[in-house]
C-alpha cells in the first residue's frame, strides 16, 4: 500500500518540477532581455573613444588626457553642442549620415577646430569646402611634404585612405589619388596653413586606432591635430540625432501600429501551445478492441508462406541471419563482423571443431523441410553453448 500510494505523489513531484523549470527558464529569458534592452549595453563601433578592441580609440584618449586635454565624450548632439558652447575646444567627428548640411555647418562654427576622423564624400564638401574622396593605399608610411606644423612636426605617418582637397584647402602626406591629411583654415586666405580654426580629415582608421597609434609618427600626428584646445569633444552620432524631416524613415515609422500587438499575441499562442502540446502523456489506457490478433500471427503468416514457396535455403538463411545478429552481440564483436570470422570466433569460443561450426553458419543447405528444422535446431543448441559460456550476472531481487 505504501508503494502504490507513493507512486501518484512522485509523479506530482517531477510535473511540478517541469513546470519549475519552464517558469525558471522563461524568467532568466526575460531578464536577459530586459538587460539587454533597458541596460545600455551596446558593443562599440570603430573608432569609439572608449572602446579598447584594436579598431577602439581609448588608446588616443589616454595619451590626451595625459598632455593635460579634457576629453568630454558626447553620444547626443544635444550633449555635443553644450560641451562646446561651455569652453573653446576641438570637435572630433567621424562620419554621421543622419546629420544634415545645416546640422554639420552648425557644429563646426561652435567648435574652435574641427577634425573628422572617417569623413565620406558629404562630410567633406560641407566641412571642407568642397573637398572629396580619392583613392586608398595599403597603409604605407609617407613623408608629410606639407608645412603644416602638426604633420611637419610628427615626420612620417601612415595613411590609407586619399582625400582630394578643395579650394583653400592644404593636402598633406601625399599619394598618387590624394592626400592623407587635408587642412582648412577657417577665415585664412587659400592654401594658409597656420591660424585658428582649422578644419582637418585623415583617415582614423589608419591613425588613430588603438592598432595604428603606436606606428611611426601617427601618434604626434593625431596629438597635433587634436590637442590644440585645452577641450576636446568627442562626438558620437547615434540616429536619435537625425534632423526632424531630414531623416530618411525607419523601419518602425513604415510599420503599421497593429504589427507589434500582432506578434505579441503570436508569440504568446505560441507559448501557450508549447505548454499544452509539451505536456507528457499520461498512463496508457488500454482499449477495447473487437477483434483481438495474436503477436505471434506475423511470424505465422512468414512460416506459412516459406512453407508454401518449399524454399528451405531460404528461410534458413534468414534464421542463420537473426542467430548471427544475435552471436555478434553475445562475443562484443563488430556488427560488421562477416559469417566466416564469426564462425572462426565462435569455434574458438567453444573449443569446436572450425569445419562443423562453419557448416552450421554458412555452409549446410536444407534440401526438404526435414533438413530445415534440423539445421535451425543445431543454430539454435550452438547459440545457447556460447551463451553458457558467458560468464552470468547476478542481479538483486
């Protein structure tokens, strides 16, 4: 009585212990998700001001820091413009598309010197009067062959992408499609190089990163260039910065209202329906069938027709079949093992002569059906002789 009552309380223990585990699972995928929404957790991008990875700029920002430049990191443009309008300093912006024409001009009249670190063909015909992508090179370190003091004063310096600089605008670190470094003195006359209020672009990647920074004269460049100012303001464009109706529509402003609660309620019914469908099954229950059929008709209906065919090689061949299944399981032998090495293993197992053992398994053909019960009766004493000599195991009751 005790078994049986125990066995209903069991099964309530492992249902409700499932159920646990689903509600255990469901909540660490919702508070997974809620971190990863609501925490702010994001990888940075290329030329991050605080990001370590190879392609990161913090080495950059450390190196400032410690020639006495604050550095203000700026991830709005709402942040960006009130860092410059508190003090003179130097804007560092790499490429931001969802900046307009009037949004860029803006920013560079705030800023005391500007310098783009990944411009794109917009970014320098509005920052750099006209000025335009050239070719690339492979990251070769070239001589300055300017005079501007920043590039004069850091000598060789790699580069990789060419830019092609417009009028009033100074190229240095040229290559054969462009410079590396254009400069641009805001207010200056053509092709001066010194005076407040410079415009600069080089390409960051090849720079300023925290892989490039340490390669011949890219670090006084880039300290040249930024820290000019006692502030820099390192400007981050996110697309929450885009100019109310300049922004090309995103993919939620095309969605219409009813797709989110559509999917919602989808992935709920589909929650729902993994809960009802992935219950387990309960006892089997058994049926009340009108006929009932032996489990030994299939193997009756199999002897009938081998009968009626009077093909004896035949059906001992499937017999011979099974018992070899069976004799390879026994021995721990391959079951890819062949009849003859199995024959040989099962001779050997017993002490028994290899020709009589080999007639059993391969070779002895059944003429009458005499001669097939026969055979199937010594397949059957040569399977229990090897199975005596296995050794037993005795189990506890």
């Amino acid at each position: 009585m005790t078994a049986l009552a125990a066995t209903p309380t069991r099964r309530r223990v492992r249902v409700g212990a499932g159920w646990i585990g689903l509600v255990a699972a469901l909540a660490v995928v919702a508070l997974i998700g809620t971190v990863l929404v609501f925490g702010g957790w994001t990888p940075r991008d290329a030329l991050d001001p605080e990001s370590p990875a190879p392609d990161g700029t913090r080495a950059l920002v450390r190196v400032l820091e410690q020639q006495g430049v604050q550095v203000v990191v700026a991830r709005d443009r709402e942040a960006a413009e009130r860092a410059l309008a508190a003090a003179p300093a130097t804007l560092v912006l790499r490429d931001a598309p969802m900046l307009s024409d009037e949004a860029l001009r803006r920013l560079r009249t705030q800023a005391r010197d500007v310098v783009l670190i990944d411009p794109r063909s917009r970014s320098l015909d509005v920052m750099l009067n006209g000025s335009a992508l050239g070719g690339v090179v492979d990251e070769q370190t070239v001589d300055p062959a300017c005079e501007i003091p920043a590039a004069s004063g850091a000598g060789p310096a790699r580069v990789g992408e060419l830019y092609l600089p417009g009028p009033g605008v100074a190229g240095c670190y040229p290559g054969d499609d462009g410079f590396g470094v254009l400069v641009a003195n805001e207010g200056a006359d053509e092709g001066a190089t010194d005076g407040d209020g410079t415009v600069a672009a080089l390409d960051g990647l090849s720079v300023v990163t925290n892989r490039t920074l340490p390669l011949d004269g890219n670090a006084a460049l880039a300290i040249g260039l930024l820290g000019r100012s006692p502030t820099v303001v390192w400007y981050v464009p996110s697309p929450a910065d885009a100019d109310t109706g300049a922004a090309a529509p995103t993919l939620g402003d095309l969605t219409p209202p009813w797709v989110t609660p559509a999917m919602v309620l989808l992935l709920l019914a589909g929650l729902t329906a993994a809960v009802w469908r992935g219950r387990r099954f309960g006892p089997l229950v058994a049926e009340r069938l009108p006929v009932t059929v032996r489990a030994t008709e299939t193997t009756e209906g199999r002897a009938r027709l081998y009968a009626a065919s009077h093909d004896a090689a035949h059906a001992l061949g499937e017999v011979r079949a099974a018992t070899h299944r069976r004799l390879v399981r026994l021995l721990g032998l391959s079951p890819r093992t062949t009849p003859e090495h199995l024959a040989d293993a099962v001779a050997e197992r017993l002490g028994a002569d290899r020709a009589v053992v080999r007639g059993i398994l391969i070779d002895d053909l059944p003429r009458t059906d005499r001669d097939l019960v026969a055979a199937s009766d010594r397949l059957r004493d040569l399977e229990t002789s090897v199975r005596a000599t296995l050794p037993t195991e005795r189990t506890p009751r």
